[in-house]
C-alpha cells in the first residue's frame, strides 16, 4: 500500500471506531483494538496495561449506568504518520453531550498493520476541556 492509501485506512478506521461507539457496537469498536491495547486516558482509574483491564474497567462502568451518552463524538485537525507497518494518529477529539458543552481532549494513537488492517496498540487521550 501506498503511505496516502494507510493514512486513509487509518483515518477511516477511526471515524468508523467513533461512529460504532456513539451506536454502542463494541464488536465493531473493539475491531479496531490490537489484542494487547493499552489506554491511558484522563477520566480513567489509571493506566490500562492490558485488554483484559479494559474490558473490566467497560464491563463495570456500563453496568453501573456510567457509559457516556453522546450526540456527536469525532476526530479533528489530524496528522497521520506512517512508517511501514507502523502509524501514529495525533488528533482533537470532540465530545459533545447532549444539552451541555463539547469536551475536547489530545489523542494520540499508536498503530500496528495487521494483515489488512490498522489497529490501535496504544490510545493515549488527555482532556482538554470545553
């Protein structure tokens, strides 16, 4: 593939994570995950080293109501690098809750070609503010 077509793969596979997240597919959310994902994001418990503790961190914030709803959620101003088999997303990502302002964070992405695919082997999200 050509480095324009990957950062297209790459930067459709984030708007399609985004879009099945606001339509609560997790399969197809989770497709765009590396198995051995790690998430650090401002509003977590923590560091998620593993997919197991991001399961469980979903698992137990969903159950207890807390799953965010949204109207809109996308990635802006992106730069998209890729060095073969390796990319780096660097994006602001728009939260907007209904009836309240949009929340803006600094993400970061680390991907890693799969056969066809681009996923995610690290996700890395600071909050900005409104």
């Amino acid at each position: 593939m050509s480095e324009t077509t990957d950062v297209e793969a790459i930067s459709a596979g984030i708007d399609d994570m985004y879009d099945a997240f606001l339509r609560g597919d997790r399969a197809r959310f989770d497709a765009h995950l590396h198995a051995e994902v790690t998430v650090w994001e401002t509003h977590l418990p923590g560091p998620l080293r593993t997919r197991a503790e991001l399961d469980a961190y979903r698992e137990e914030r969903d159950s207890s109501g807390a799953r965010p709803v949204l109207d809109g959620l996308s990635a802006r101003d992106r730069r998209i690098d890729v060095w073969g088999d390796t990319g780096v997303a660097r994006y602001v990502l728009v939260a907007e809750p209904p009836g309240a302002p949009a929340e803006h964070s600094r993400v970061t992405d680390v991907l890693r070609r799969t056969g066809d695919a681009w996923l995610i082997v690290h996700h890395h999200s600071e909050l900005l503010g409104p």
